[in-house]
C-alpha cells in the first residue's frame, strides 16, 4: 500500500516526457503510472531469479501498455466529437505513437530473451535441460520474424517519418536481425541435406551483416558482437555445405539405393546383402503379409458328373471308311450324310 502512495505522487509531478526531442504532456492519470513502471520494468528484469520471471515482467508491462493506448485512443475520439484544436491533437497522436514504441521495443527485448532461452536448449540430444524439448533451428525463426515485424513497425509510426536518425537506427537493427533469421533458415536446410539452398542463405546473412555493420547508426555494443560472431559461424558452416553439395550427387544416389532396397520385404532380396536393423526388431521386415492376390482359374458353376459314366459308341469303322470313300463319300458327307 505503501509503494502504491509513492507511486501516485511520483505520477502526480510527471506531467510531460521527453522523446525523439520532443516534449509530450501527459495529463492522463493510468499513463502516468504506466510510464512509471516502464522506468521501474528494467530493475525487475535484473532482480529477476531466471529468464521465465524476466519475461513475466516484460508480459505484465506488454499488458499495462495495451490498457494505456486504449486511454489515449479514447481522448483521441472524445477530443474528435467536441471538435478540440488541431495542437491537441497531434500532441495526442504523438504520445500514442510514443505508447506504440514502448510496446514494440518491450515485444523486441521479450524475444531476445526467448531466444536466449531456446539457445540454452540446443544441443545434439532429443530431451534437453530440465526434460525440455531440445531447441531445432526452426524454432528460433519464427522469433526473429516478430521481431523483424515490430521493427518495421516502428518505422511507420506517425510523427516519425522525418526523424531519420530513427530511420537508420531502425533499418540496421532490422539487417541484423535478418542475419540471425537467414541463419537459421540456412541450418534447417543443412539438417535435411539441402546444401545448395543452405549456401544461398548463408550468402545471404553475410550481406546482411555486411550491410549493418557499415551502417554507423548500429550503436549497440551487444548486437555488434553477436554479428561477429555470427559472421564467422557462417562462414565455417557455409564451406562445410559447399564441400558436402560437390559429393552430395554420389552420397544421395547411394543412400537413395539403400533405401528402396530396404523398403522390400527380406524374401524379394534373398540374394542382396543389405544392412536392414529392423529384421532384429520387434516387427521384421520379411515377407509381406497379407500377400497380394493373384489370378486363378474360376471354378465351374456346376459338375457334370453323369457325363463321366456315358460311354459313347465306337466310329471307327467310320473312319475307315472315310480313308477309302474318295469323292462318293465327301460329297454324300457335304448333303447330310444320307445312305
């Protein structure tokens, strides 16, 4: 209770900020507090005890910020209706984007500690630290997309399209960033044996990294180092996928023949030796079962068995006869056989 009466007298003297060398008054009661604990956030995330409590901090703040856009964005409509002068407005509107920022500069640090957190699971094993899921690379895309995402964003916040040191800061941050994704993308790649594609995007992050590292509005001591570093994991890992896509033709051919050997059943192979680990399994491949059917003659519809006890009447002195007939004989056969 008492922190609470600290905070609102702290929120009562706070009347303006100061951003992008601009002064905002901030009138709103829920605002000031907000901003205030904006100023409190970053000793939480360093008093935090782990990562899962500093991104509980930054989930809070995100949630606060969301309640004082909403506040702005209703004065905004109430300053609308009664027809209030144009200052006011775009004073409105500045401290909205101000809001704006807080909440996508705070999403951007939630990710990177995300991020960190996955990397601390990434290793070779299928369970990781603490029985977690080991960290895949695709799993660390999609956070650098967001990423990405809020950056562009923040370049398209009204009041902010003539500040173009913001412009620039924003655009290197954003290449960096992209490095990382590009990365990423290139090791998913790797792991399923696509050199090809895996040395185009490694090609790619290292424009990327060239890119921001010659931009001067890159200030960042942490984010440079990490591009660095960046810079020679791809260059390692991109001769090594360069290497493996001039001897890929011979392995996959190999491996492909491997493989369809081994999809046939152990009786279709009988004279091909082929290391199979399933025949030691529990379900071993050998024969297939149940076997495809086959074409057989079909039965008759009945059985004449009276047919087999008729003994028929010998014609042999017919045939005789029709050796010694000549053409009597043919002819009297070709009328109807009469005597």
């Amino acid at each position: 209770h008492l922190i609470a009466q600290t905070r609102e007298k702290q929120a009562v003297t706070l009347s303006e900020v100061e951003w992008r060398n601009r002064k905002i008054p901030v009138r709103q009661e829920k605002i000031r507090l907000f901003l205030l604990n904006v100023q409190d956030s970053q000793m939480q995330v360093e008093q935090a005890a782990d990562l899962q409590a500093k991104i509980a901090v930054y989930e809070r703040l995100l949630m606060d910020c969301k309640d004082a856009i909403q506040v702005v964005r209703d004065e905004m409509k109430d300053q609308a209706g009664k027809g209030r002068s144009e200052a006011a407005h775009s004073s409105l509107m500045f401290l909205q984007s101000y809001l704006t920022y807080i909440r996508l500069s705070k999403t951007v640090e939630r990710n990177l500690l995300f991020i960190e957190s996955l990397k601390e699971n990434m290793n070779s094993s299928e369970t990781a630290v603490d029985g977690k899921r080991a960290t895949k690379p695709q799993d660390l895309v999609r956070p650098y997309e967001i990423i990405i995402q809020n950056l562009n964003e923040m370049t398209q916040l009204p009041g902010l399209e003539n500040d173009l040191n913001f412009l620039e800061e924003t655009e290197a941050s954003s290449l960096a960033y992209k490095a990382h994704r590009c990365f990423y993308i290139a090791e998913v790649y790797s792991a399923v044996n696509k050199w090809v594609e895996a040395v185009a995007l490694y090609g790619r992050a290292e424009e990327y990294i060239k890119r921001s590292l010659k931009n001067p509005a890159l200030k960042e001591k942490k984010l440079i180092g990490q591009l660095k570093e960046l810079s020679t994991k791809i260059e390692a890992n991109k001769y090594n996928a360069y290497s493996l896509s001039i001897l890929g033709t011979d392995n996959s051919s190999a491996q492909g023949d491997s493989a369809s050997k081994n999809k046939k059943p152990l009786m279709e192979r009988l004279d091909e030796y082929v290391e199979d680990p399933t025949l030691i399994s529990q379900q071993p491949h050998i024969a297939q079962f149940p076997p495809d059917f086959q074409p057989i003659p079909c039965k008759p519809l009945f059985f004449d068995l009276a047919l087999n006890q008729i003994e028929f009447p010998s014609l042999d002195d017919r045939i005789e006869q029709k050796k010694g007939g000549g053409i009597t004989n043919f002819v009297r056969g070709w009328l109807g056989g009469w005597k």
